[in-house]
C-alpha cells in the first residue's frame, strides 16, 4: 500500500510541473498584432533596400534585444535563396525603442538573422505603430514567392531568455510589371500678325502684317516698308525645330522687279533708303550677325531664320521684312511670296 501512495504521489507532481510549464509559456511572450513589412524596392536581388518592419500590440516593459529572422518559413526554416543581409543596420528612422542610436548590431555571420541590443535596456514609448528600420538589405533572387519576417524582442541581450514580444509577417519579391507606351510626336507652327508701334530688330514697324500677308505699305525713296510676324513653336521632337525661310522669286510688277538687297545670310547689312532693296531680318539670338536691323537677301533656297534644340511649348520668334526702292522704281504693285517652313527634329 505504500508503494502504491508514493506512486500516486508522484504521478499528481508530473501532472503539476506540466501545468508549471505551460502557464510558462504562455506568460512568455506577448503577440504582437497589424505587422507589416515595407520595402523600399520590391524587385528579386536588388541591393541597398531598406525594410521597414510595424507593429501594434508592443509590451511598454524594457527589453534588452530585438531579434529578426528573415526565413521561407513562418517558424522555423531557411534563408531565402539569394538575400543578403550582412550589410544590414538599423537606421535612425527606428522608434520600436526610444533611442536607436543606443543599440548594437550583434554578428551578422549567419544571414539572414540579426539581432540587435542594449545593455542597459529601454521600454518602448507606446504600443502602436511601432517600426524598426533597416538599410543595406540584398533582396532574395526569387519572385512570387512566400516569405516571412520572425520578430522577437527580449529582456536579456542572450537574445533567447526572457522573451517579451513576437511576431511573423510575410512577404514577397515581385519582379515588377513592365510598363510601355506611345506618344505620338507632335508639332505645331503658327504665324501670328505684329502690327505698328512695335519693332522688329531695333526699328519700328510700318505697317501691320496679318497672319498670311507681308503687306509693305506704300515704299518712297526716302521711307522704306517695315512689317513682321511673330513665329511659334510647341513640339516634343526631342531635338527642337528649325524654321527656315525662302521666297519664289524677287518681287515683280510686270516686267519690272525690286532688286535684291545686297546683304547675304552670313554677313547681313543695315538696309538704308534710295536703293532698290527686299530682305528679312530674325530675332533669333542663335543668329547674333542679325542684330541691330541688319538684313539679308531672299534666295530660292531655304535659309534658317529661328531654331530650338530640345522640346518646347510655344517658343516665340520674330522675324521682319522689309523693302526700298530707288528713285527710278517703276510704280506698280510690286509681288512675290514668301514661305516659311518649320520642321521639328527627332
């Protein structure tokens, strides 16, 4: 009978340690709660990445270590093929404990776990919202695949003993969607009237143009027939536009004509009164040798009068036109045409 007692006895202490252990462990770490994971770049093997782990639910009691281990599995398991994370640290931006700056980066040998601690120990200021930063991190090599983040805190820099929080968030690598599209090149080129009172290269303007007229006025030996247009462009032609200008012949009545002025495209020359004369003149600054009402002859050839190098949105030009005749001019009604053309340049 009494070896039976002894034996009951025994059994009901096997019975109470088990109980013993299991209150244990369910005192010994809290669960945290809305973990995430971020990433600052998602793509499989991108380097310098900086995970961003939160958390809610955070015991406000001290702790000494914060443990992270990077796995193909919830518990357990193995380093994600291709990760790299001897590089880690933690990043100011960290506020699961109050002072980042305080804590150490234990060996980073094994990858995929870090752990971070502090001798001294710090609680964590609230419960929610609570975020530990890491920088340096490789990104795994594989795509669409399950990942996971195993976070444990503790009150012991052995980083085992004493837990105080954990929690498992998953993540995933994914390689991006590729993105293409077609903008359509564009251009467009308007002709716009400048009338008297203002100037075109220094001089006034005589007479108003329109939008499809070079109206000269009524030309004497001693007043010559000033008028302009206002040339602009929007284009995305990645290397800008070119306007160039030409006419179909010197301007005629009959069998009478108005000469050439005398300056040409490279050296173009003040227009004076009393000489028979028909040119243009650009505002152009990429055409300095026109400054200061300075002209140059029409030819049947295209001639660069304004000119872009890069994309703009309504870019504006004024060129002029004028003419002089001599005292010995035929009177009539003088004609000819001159074409402007804009092309733009991809």
């Amino acid at each position: 009978m009494k070896t039976k007692k002894i034996l009951g006895l025994a059994i009901v202490l096997v019975l109470a340690g088990g109980l013993f252990l299991g209150l244990a462990q369910v005192v010994k770490a809290a669960v945290l709660s809305g973990g995430s994971l971020s990433l600052s770049d998602g793509k499989p093997s991108s380097t310098a990445v900086t995970y961003t782990a939160d958390f809610d639910n955070v015991t406000t009691s001290a702790i000494k270590c914060i443990k992270l281990v990077f796995s193909n599995a919830a518990t357990g398991g193995s380093l994600p093929t291709g990760m790299v994370t001897s590089g880690a640290a933690l990043d100011a931006a960290t506020d699961f404990i109050p002072t980042s700056g305080s804590w150490s980066i234990g060996s980073t040998a094994v990858e995929g776990t870090l752990t971070f601690t502090y001798d001294t120990g710090e609680a964590p200021e609230q419960s929610t919202d609570r975020t530990v930063v890491l920088t340096g991190i490789t990104n795994g090599s594989a795509a669409n695949t399950t990942y996971y983040l195993q976070f444990n805190t503790y009150n012991n820099t052995d980083c085992s003993s004493d837990g105080v929080d954990n929690g498992t968030v998953a993540f995933i690598y994914t390689a991006g969607q590729a993105v293409s599209l077609t903008v359509d090149p564009s251009i467009t080129f308007t002709v716009n009237a400048v009338g008297v009172g203002q100037s075109v290269n220094g001089a006034p303007v005589t007479v108003a143009s329109t939008s499809t007229t070079i109206p000269l006025g009524t030309v004497t030996n001693s007043a010559n027939g000033t008028t302009a247009h206002d040339l602009t462009v929007t284009t995305n032609a990645e290397s800008g536009y070119t306007i160039y200008t030409k006419y179909t012949g010197v301007p005629t009545y009959g069998g009478a004509t108005i000469t050439d002025w005398t300056g040409d495209h490279a050296s173009p020359t003040v227009m004076g009164t009393g000489t028979e004369a028909f040119g243009y003149t650009t505002e152009d600054t990429d055409y300095v040798q026109f400054q200061t009402d300075k002209y140059s002859k029409f030819t049947t050839t295209n001639a660069e009068i304004a000119k872009a190098i890069a994309a703009v949105s309504a870019e504006t030009t004024r060129v002029g036109y004028e003419a002089a005749i001599s005292g010995t001019t035929e009177a009539g009604n003088y004609t000819t045409t001159v074409i402007l053309t804009c092309t733009p340049m991809y």
